[in-house]
C-alpha cells in the first residue's frame, strides 16, 4: 500500500510534468499562431501576438516576415514595433525580396524612410533581378522613386533582361517616374538591354511623344539602333505612330551600331 506522503509526492510529480508540458507547448502553439497570422497576412493578429513576445523573425516557408508584410500594407506604426522587437530589416524571402521591395510596391515613403534608417540594403537585388527602385518605377511612384535616388539607390542596375528602372518605367507609360529618373545625373540614357533596346526605343514603340521628347532632351540618341538593326524611328513607324517618327526625324543623330 502507498502511504499517504508517497501519494502526495506521486500526484505532485504529475502536476510538475503537466505543467512542464503544457510550458513547452505554449511557444509551440504561439508559434503556429503566428505562422497563421503570416499566411493570411492579418496584421491585427501579428500586432497582438508581437505585443505578446512572439518571435517576430518567425517566417513562413517561403521566407515571408512580418516586416515584409507590413511594408507592403504601408502600415508604419507595426514597422516601428517590428523593428524595435528586432526584426531583421535585410532578411530575405525564397526570391531574395526584402521588406524595402515590398514597400516599393505601395511606394508608401514613410514606411521606406523607416526601412531605409533601419539599416535596409537599398540596392539589394532579387532573383529576377529587381530593386526596390525598379519596383517604384513600375508602379508609378515618382516621390518612392525620387526618396530611393537620394539614399543613393542606383539607377542603372538592370534586371534578368537587361532593363533599368528607365526603360520599365518608359514601357509602362509612368511620366513621373521618367522625369524623375532623369534628373538623376548617373541615370545611362541610352543603356541597351539584352535585345539592343534602349529606353527611347521603348518610348516609340508605345507611341508617346511626350516620353521621346522628354528622352530627348535628357540626350537620348535616335541613332541607336537594337539588336535587329532598327532605330528607335524604324519602331515607331512599324507600329505606325506617325506622330513619333516626326519628332525622331527632327532630331536624328548619328547611327550607332
């Protein structure tokens, strides 16, 4: 028979182990909380669980942080809870993205003068080659654009496919973001891409006179000639923008092989 000191010895061996389990498991269950809150990109949910002493560098399997999702909602009071907590400002995703690249996609400049005095890497480069630069100037973010230029991103680091910020901000038609670009004096005016075309090529292709004028006061050549042999006029008149090739025309300069 168990005498009644051994059965309080036993029953009070059993609570330490229960509560030794149930301590281990309490991080375990905030940990898939969190991971939760990631997938679903709840940012009410990771502001609590933050606040609670959650690991804030836990990310999901793809590499996706909480900062990272943060800068993309532009949401600048949780990026200041982030990063005091100890986030990784520089930590990158499954495709080398960066919470800088992901507030270049809202372009929100609070939130990436926040990243940006944290320490982020503003010429850090993903797999496919783009910037936090590239991605404003996609988007169409000309003060995103020009706050980036200033904290001296650089203006002609090319993608995969050899194309500047320049040359996909002509193609997709963002005015603001051309002229802004070209007030940066490192800004290469007539870099080529992989297939020979340079921005003004682009500018022509999309019938903007606006764009290949601009381009050509900032010394864009209209001699320059893409991988196929065609100037930047040849385009422009293959696509029938009449209106274009006049202006070529008018300021035609050398022809560059």
């Amino acid at each position: 028979m168990h005498t009644k000191s051994q059965r309080h010895s036993g029953c009070a061996a059993l609570v330490a182990a229960l509560c030794g389990l149930l301590a281990c498991s309490l991080p375990a269950a905030a940990g898939e909380r969190w991971l939760q809150a990631l997938k679903q990109r709840d940012i009410v949910q990771l502001q609590r669980l933050a606040a609670s002493g959650a690991d804030v560098n836990q990310c999901t399997p793809d590499g996706k942080s909480a900062l990272m999702i943060a800068a993309g909602r532009g949401a600048a009071p949780f990026i200041k809870d982030l990063l005091e907590a100890g986030a990784r400002v520089n930590a990158r995703n499954r495709n080398g993205g960066t919470a800088l690249m992901y507030g270049a996609v809202p372009g929100d400049v609070v939130t990436l003068r926040l990243l940006l005095n944290a320490g982020a890497d503003v010429n850090a480069v993903s797999s496919n080659g783009w910037t936090a630069l590239m991605i404003a100037a996609v988007k169409g973010h000309a003060a995103a654009v020009a706050l980036l230029l200033h904290r001296h991103a650089d203006p002609n680091l090319a993608d995969v496919f050899g194309a500047t910020p320049l040359m996909r901000a002509v193609r997709e038609g963002r005015t603001a973001v051309v002229r802004t670009l070209l007030q940066d004096a490192a800004v290469q005016v007539n870099r080529r891409n992989d297939h020979g075309l340079t921005a003004l090529h682009f500018a022509a292709l999309r019938g903007s006179t606006v764009l290949t004028r601009l381009l050509l006061d900032h010394g864009a050549d209209p001699g320059v000639r893409d991988g196929r042999g065609r100037t930047a006029a040849d385009v422009a008149r293959l696509a029938g923008h009449t209106a274009v090739v006049r202006d070529l025309a008018a300021r035609n300069g050398p022809v560059r092989r």
